[in-house]
C-alpha cells in the first residue's frame, strides 16, 4: 500500500525531514537560552544600577578581570585627569544610535600611584579621521568622578579585529591593559562610564544608561523554530496521505480503462461470432427446387 515510500524521492525527503526536525528544535533553545541571558541581564542591569556607590578600588585592581556581577555598577574615583594618555575610541555611535564618532578615553590618576579609565563620552568624528580630533578639555585638579563600572572590552567578546594600523592616539577597544601598557601605569582593570559631574559644554556626550527594559525578539524566535520541527511531520503525512490518494485514484482510474477496453472486446467479439450462420452465398430462388424435381422426375420405363 505504502511501498512508494521506498522509492530514491522519498527516502530522501524522509531522511531531510529526520535531520530538520533536530535542527530546529536546537536553534529554538538555542534562542531561548538568548532570551534567558536578556532577562537576566537586565535584571543585573536594574540591580547594579540601583545599588548605592562604591569606591572603584572596591571592585579592581590592577591586571583583574572584572566579575560579570560587578557590571554598571556604581562607582567613584578621585583623582586628576592625566591628559597626555588621553586616547579616543574609534567607530562609536551617539545616544540617537546613528551619528558616528569617537569615545573620549582618559585616565585618572589616583592618589595611590594607580590609575583608571575613564569614558568621558561620545564626539563627533569630524572630516579627518587621520588626525586626532579636537577633544573637549578634560577639568584641572582634583576631580570626583561617578559612573557605571564596565569590563574591558577584547576582540573576542566584541568581535573587533581589526585593532593595528590606527592613527596616533587612537584605538578601536577600550582595554585597560593596553592603555597600562602604552601609558606604562598600573591601571585597575575595566573602565569607568562617567555619569557625572556633567560636561560644562555640549560634548562629550555622556554616554546614555544601558537598556534594561526590552527583552528582544529571542522568545518569539524560539517559538517559530519549534513550530517548525512540529510542522515537518505533520507536512510530512499530508504528503504521503495525497501521494497515497493519487495513487489510488490512478489505479481506480486504469481498472475503469481496462474495463471498457474488456467490454469493447466482448462487443465485438460477439458480432464476428454471429456471422458464419448467416453467411455463405445466395442460392437463386427455386434452384433447389428445381434440382430435386429433376431428380425425381425419373422417365416411366416402355410397355412390352
């Protein structure tokens, strides 16, 4: 009844729609497990966010990785501005998402021979991306700084390459340990995001608070995958319950053909049998007659 499922056409599709349905299954947790990694990002965003300030010394040092649970937490540094290590980050956008420019990067000295990033925030590139640009003056003297505290940032959590052959003073990755090394300080690992004192100009921009209200489309991704590897085998009997029904309407379809073929045959079977009674040529009328009368007509034999 089923034995077209042995043919090449459908082994094949058979065993495209086995590996189809693992597949999807796995990219859709593959997109929970990103929508987890929102939510739960922007709860430690949240928490971070609203925790009270810590002293910056509290949570780096130098050469250390800063825990993920540390992240944009708030935090201050005092110290003066060293402007000659002042370097600006390349390919950054503003607070609208769409200008393109620079991160102001300078490090503050600390009172204990120690230094840390900070992102005073976002310029515009200008026309000139060969030169440095006209960065606006960081304050004189002592200075306290707050903002949220941020990892270093490598090439392979961000996916930036392309790091040599830059301008003076200019990188593409905000990483305290190559700015230790340029600017031959011990610096605490990460950075700081400034959040205040603001600017007493227009720029830098401050760089705007993370997003922790939306959770991406991830969870409606994870769905549509799944609905997917349910959809393969159900397309799958409908496919082979209509090659079954074609199938069987053909051979209804052949059997109907080959009746008619049988009953045309006994039809005219039928005529050619009934022909030799009635065939044979025409005697003319009275002619047997005739001969039997003569037959019979024998002469009287003569009277002695």
């Amino acid at each position: 009844m089923y034995r077209f499922l042995l043919s090449r056409q459908w082994v094949i599709l058979t065993l495209v729609g086995l590996v189809l349905i693992p597949v999807m299954i796995k990219l859709g947790y593959w997109q929970f497990h990103r929508h987890e990694h929102k939510v739960a990002q922007n709860q430690l965003i949240a928490r971070s966010l609203a925790a009270d300030p810590v002293p910056v010394t509290s949570l780096t040092a130098p050469g250390r990785e800063l825990p993920r649970r540390d992240m944009w937490r708030t935090v201050s540094a005092t110290g003066t501005y060293d402007t000659a290590h002042e370097v600006v980050v390349r390919q950054r956008t503003a607070a609208d998402e769409q200008s393109i420019g620079y991160y102001v990067l300078t490090p503050l000295l600390l009172g204990n021979g120690e230094a840390v990033l900070v992102n005073r925030g976002w310029i515009s590139a200008g026309n000139d991306l060969t030169r440095f640009p006209d960065v606006p003056a960081a304050p004189r003297g002592k200075v306290t700084v707050t903002g949220r505290m941020m990892a270093d940032e490598t090439t392979a959590a961000s996916g930036i390459k392309d790091t040599k052959g830059l301008p003076a003073r200019q990188v593409m990755l905000i990483n305290s340990k190559e700015q230790a090394k340029r600017a031959g300080l011990p610096m605490l690992g990460g950075y700081i995001e400034q959040t205040g004192p603001k600017p007493s100009g227009s720029t830098p921009e401050p760089v705007p608070e993370p997003d922790h209200d939306s959770i991406g489309p991830h969870m409606a991704y994870a769905i549509q995958w799944w609905l997917f590897a349910g959809a393969v085998p159900v397309g799958w009997i409908v496919l082979v319950r209509r090659e079954r029904r074609d199938q069987v309407a053909a051979a209804a379809k052949k059997a109907e053909e080959a009746r008619e073929d049988q009953a045309a045959g006994a039809a005219g079977d039928g005529g050619r049998t009934a022909d030799p009674a009635g065939s044979g040529e025409a005697q003319p009328a009275g002619s047997g007659e005739t001969e039997a009368a003569g037959d019979d007509a024998m002469p009287a034999p003569a009277n002695p």
